[in-house]
C-alpha cells in the first residue's frame, strides 16, 4: 500500500529547532516518531495490542522497548546516535508503510523492514582470501598437468571430487599432490588435519610449495585469469570441461564475482616439489600414536599447524618435477 510520510527535510527542520516533539510519521494506524534533544535520541513508536512484547533488537544501535502513551501501548525503536538519525528515518518510514497492511503487527512490520535492509545490504557469498590463494594454487598446478598431460588429467585434480572429494589435492597414477601457496617470504605453510600429509597406501605424497606476490607492473594473472587459462585447456562441450566446471563450482567459484578476483600474482621464486617422508616437518596420526596412548589420541580432533619448508626439496630442474610435470612451469 502506498503512503506518504514524513519526509527527511521537514524531520531535520524539527530537530533544528532542539525542542522535544512527538509527530505522525505516516499511515493511518498510529506511527509517531519523536524527537528528544537531550539524549539526543529519535524514536519510532507504533500503536500496538495490549500484551505485545518486544522481540530482541537486531541491531547495536537500535534499542527496542514498549511504551505506554494515554494508555495505549506502543512498540518503539530508538537510535541515540546523531549520525544514524537520516539512516534510521529511512527504515521507520519503510516500517510505517508495512504497518499499514491490516494484518501487520507492529512488531513484525518493523522486523520485516530490518529483513529487507538485511537481505538488500547481504554481501556477497565471496571466496575469502585464503581461500582465493588456495584456489589459485590448486589452478595453476592443474594448468601445468594439462598443459604435459591433455584435457584428460582434469580427473587428477581429486580435491574437488563431485561426489567424495579426495584426501590430497591430486592423484596422478602412483603420485599424490599437497598443494600448498603463500604470500609469505619464506615458505611458510598451513597443514590442515593430521591425515593432509599422509599418504594414501602404496602412494608417494608431494607437496607442491608455491610462492606469489603481487604483480604491479610485472602483470601475473589474477584467479579468474588462470579459471580462464585453463579453460582454454578444456573444449567447450567435452566431459573434461564438464567436470571442470563442476569442481569449479565445488570450488565455491562464480563467474559473475570474477571482477572481484583480479589481483595480478606472479611467482615470488620457483615452484618446489617436497617428498612427504620421515625428514618431513609433519604431525601425523602415526606419529602421535608412539608418544600417546589410544585413549588420549581418540580424543584429539581437528588440528592446525605452519610447517617451514624453507631449502626444502626442489624445483623445475629435479627429476620429480620432470616426471610429474614434464617441462611446464607452475605460474
């Protein structure tokens, strides 16, 4: 239903004067919005039944209470900060318009307008930046896979399965992938869990320590840059950029946040490849069991820990390398 109510310049007008003032905001069920210059403080006040009570406010910054005026009660917000006065005006005009539906309550058309600034100001369901590094990460190794092996190794990156996602973030034949990037100077890494850095049985684990700082000048490529570059790998219409697209998805990526995903990286040193043995800076399940009985180890659940990989392992002149990704690059 449409309705007029008081607008923001002839409020302001009233509070310039600095004299208390209680006036109709608007509808015609009973919405007043007042005014006291001591506080200072502004109010919306909404006729309501008796035995109301007030829901929990929402906000830190809205106080919610019921009043009683000439004996009939009122549900009322209030704002006590200056700067949020035009602010507040806006929602309790939006809250006077619900109000005037019959059925409404005073209670729920206020609710239902703080619904709708919750849902209209909702941000983004965004990767965090964690997230977008780790991401770039896994992309930039299956970029190099696809490039020495072809379209079909898009079945290696297991970290994204559609049904059962791997333990390790690739599996190529015999060969299993810990992708690990930084932004760090050293490489200084993440460990998530006490079974990341254990194989599977009758494989060999690696991980693949990258390295990145922002590009400037230098270029690099940005998130949605690799997406692109290795879609450029995959045929449109193809089962491999069919699978692609749905551990994208699992991923969390979407092409329509792209433009938020544009900060150019390039490689702040050589990617390396680390054999996960026994020289290997890891806290595993098996190791744990040697110094603590069953019952406490059960008792230990999710665990996260940085591992300095500094000078370990090596780079794209190694025959690890060479065997896992031929002659290509990790960018």
């Amino acid at each position: 239903m449409s309705i007029e109510t008081l607008s923001w310049d002839v409020l302001a007008g009233h509070m310039h004067a600095g004299r208390p003032f209680a006036l109709p905001l608007g509808g015609s069920r009973g919405a007043i919005i007042e005014f006291d210059p001591g506080a200072p403080r502004l109010t919306l006040c909404l006729a309501t039944a008796p035995g109301t009570s007030a829901p929990a406010s929402p906000f830190n910054e809205i106080a919610v209470n019921m009043r009683s005026r000439d004996g009939t009660p009122w549900f009322c917000a209030q704002v006590d900060n200056v700067e949020l006065f035009s602010t507040f005006h806006q929602l309790a005009s939006l809250a006077t318009r619900l109000f005037e539906v019959p059925t409404a309550t005073a209670a729920d058309a206020f609710m239902q307008a703080v619904t709708s600034w919750r849902a209209l100001l909702r941000n983004l369901p965004l990767l965090s930046d964690e997230a977008q590094l780790g991401l770039r990460g896994e992309l930039a190794v299956l970029l190099s896979i696809l490039a020495s092996r072809g379209p079909c190794a898009v079945g290696a990156w297991t970290a994204r399965h559609t049904q059962v996602p791997g333990r390790h973030d690739f599996r190529l034949g015999n060969i299993e992938l810990e992708v690990k990037a930084t932004r760090r100077r050293k490489r200084i890494h993440v460990i998530h869990g006490l079974e990341q850095l254990t194989p599977s049985p009758g494989n060999a684990l690696f991980v693949v320590s990258l390295m990145y700082e922002q590009g400037g000048q230098s270029g690099g490529l940005s998130l949605a840059d690799v997406v692109d570059a290795v879609r450029s790998h995959l045929p449109p219409a193809t089962e491999e950029r069919a699978e692609f697209e749905a551990k994208l998805t699992l991923a969390h990526y979407r092409d329509i946040d792209s433009a938020h995903y544009l900060e150019k990286l390039i490689p702040a040193a050589s990617a390396h490849v680390i054999p996960v043995g026994t020289a290997f800076p890891a806290i595993t399940r098996e190791k744990l069991r040697v110094v603590l009985p069953p019952e406490l180890l059960g008792r230990i659940g999710s665990l996260s820990y940085e591992v300095d990989l500094s000078e370990l392992g090596a780079g794209a002149e190694s025959d690890t390398y060479v065997d896992i990704f031929g002659d290509q690059p990790i960018n």
